[in-house]
C-alpha cells in the first residue's frame, strides 16, 4: 500500500481544490508542544496542484512558527485523504510510514549523541544564485542600519567590499548556530566549517548552495567553474578533512590541532576559502543583527529585478 502511495506521488500530479486550511487535518507545531508566536502555515504547492495517488489525496503543508527569543521551528508534513470508505483502519500503518514529518526542533535521538558531526554551510547559499550587484547597501539599508551592520560584517569577514554583505546567508547559517550549540550542549562532537571561496563567473560569485561539494569529493575537474588558481590546493586540504573525519571522527585540515570541536560557548569554525583558517564565533553577533533585514532585502532585491535561479 505504502509502495502504491509512494508511486503516485512519483510519477503523477493533478490540481484539485484544497481543503479548507484553518482547520485542516494537519498536525500543529503547538500539538507537539513547542509553543510560540504563529507565523504561517501553508500549503507548499502554490495554487492547487498536489500529488496524486491512486489511494488518496495528497497535499504537502508547512507550518512555521516564531519561538520565544530568536529563531523559527517548521514542520512539513503530507496531509492523506483517502478515496474509498473504511480504508483509515487498514491503511493507517501505510499512511504513517510514507508520511513526512519533518520538524526543525525534533531534538537529538539519545543514541546519536557520540557520533561525530561534521557540519557547515556555504557563503551565500540561496542568494549565490540571485544578482545582488542589482542594488547597493546604500540604497537598501538606512544611515542607522550601515552603522550597525557594517562594523560587524568588516570585523567578521575582513578584506571584503561591503557589498559582499548583501550576499551573505542566514537562511542556513543562523539555524546551523543554533543546532551546533544544541548539540555540543547534549554532549555531542561537533565540528563546524563555512565555505567562502567566490568564483571566476559573472563578474565574480559568492559561493552558491552546494558549491562546496566538488571540493570535498576531489571531483572539481568535473566542474569548469572550480577551476580557477589556488583551487587544486583548496580542494585538497577540503578532501582530506573530509577524510580523515570519516577515518577518525576527526577533520584534520591544518594539522593535528587545525579544526576544534565545538562547545555551547563557542563554534569554532573552520573557513574554507583563499585564506583557510579556524576562527571563534567569529560571524555570531553578525548573523544576529543581519537575519531580521536578510528577508526583507530579498524580497527589495526581488522587485528591483534580481533573480533566484537554482
């Protein structure tokens, strides 16, 4: 059953009328406990089209919420109705297998705790892709916000143009802070790294979701954009971290003290890019004060012409 669910999902999409969205069949994030201001709570397709299963309906929901403090939970999770009378006993055990909950502040499963973690981001994420030589800071930010935000961005990436900060994530990068302070809390090892290498293409680009990749697994020759001087060495300090952190459970890209676990304090993280070093959370009062304008600096980007294209 859960194979015929799966299938229709795969290979067919069809448009119908989305049941009514206040009091949908899904499960809230305050159901689960985690309380806090409501944000959204949509449907992920836009308009009517969904997945379509020869056993049921199916829409794909999210919901978000803001937490106390800082930061946002989301849930995404499959929303089931199934076509033919008397099919929820039979199938309940289907439904739930093949349904995805996927929640942002589930916590740690106890028995993961020591298994080491190697986590990062990259410099730009979703925004590589987006033409951010559309507008200037001048043109974004008030006298006051440049006051606050420049300082931060000069200290926390020194020998950058400011312009560079109109590039820089805190889609991933924020949410990464908070689960490696979360995990080290918990006991577990982890370490973290941020790829900043910008490209030779379109007048220079930030590095873009995924770009790290070639450079981990010594396969850059693949990718003609990762061919650029000082790229042989990069990719071969990234893929023997990577390495031995399989091996041992320990990067190792600057020698036998070159990469620290993190603690709840402090993130070292290691910085890939034309000057590979490990620094102390060296971008954290940076993302604080950044996240609340990145979101509505897209959206001025995005009317002012700029593009997102992955």
């Amino acid at each position: 059953m859960s194979l015929l669910l799966t299938a229709g999902q795969l290979f067919a999409r069809r448009a119908y009328d989305l049941p009514a969205q206040p009091d949908g069949p899904y499960i809230l994030l305050s159901e689960a406990g985690w309380e806090g201001t409501p944000g959204k709570l949509f449907y992920r397709e836009p308009g009517v089209e969904t997945f379509w299963s020869p056993l049921a309906e199916v829409w794909e929901t999210c919901e978000i919420v803001n937490l106390p403090g800082s930061g946002q939970a989301w849930m995404y999770q499959d929303v089931y109705r199934l076509r033919f009378p008397g099919m929820a006993d039979r199938l309940a055990w289907a439904l739930m297998e093949d349904a995805t909950f996927a929640r942002s502040a589930a916590g740690f499963r106890e028995e993961t705790v020591n298994i080491p973690l190697m986590v990062g981001t990259v410099y730009a994420e979703f925004l590589g892709f987006m033409n951010s030589t559309s507008v200037t800071v001048e043109e974004l930010f008030s006298p006051e916000e440049r006051e606050e935000l420049l300082p931060l961005f000069r200290a926390a990436y020194p020998g950058r143009p400011d312009g560079d900060l109109l590039a820089l994530d805190t889609i991933f990068r924020s949410p990464t802070i908070r689960y490696i302070k979360a995990r080290a809390a918990r006991g577990g090892r982890v370490f973290s790294y941020l790829f900043q290498q910008d490209f030779p293409i379109n007048g220079g680009s930030k590095a873009w979701h995924c770009a790290d990749i070639p450079f981990f697994f010594h396969n850059r020759e693949l990718v003609p954009v990762c061919c650029f001087p000082g790229a042989a060495a990069l990719e071969e300090r990234m893929f023997r971290a990577l390495l031995s952190f399989a091996r041992t459970g320990r990067p190792q890209a600057d020698g036998e003290d070159g990469w620290s676990e993190s603690t709840p304090e402090k993130e070292y993280t290691y910085l890939f890019g034309p000057d590979c070093r490990q620094e102390v959370n060296f971008d954290h009062r940076l993302i604080r004060a950044w996240e609340p304008l990145s979101a509505e600096m897209m959206e001025r980007m995005t009317r002012s012409g700029a593009q997102i294209q992955h």
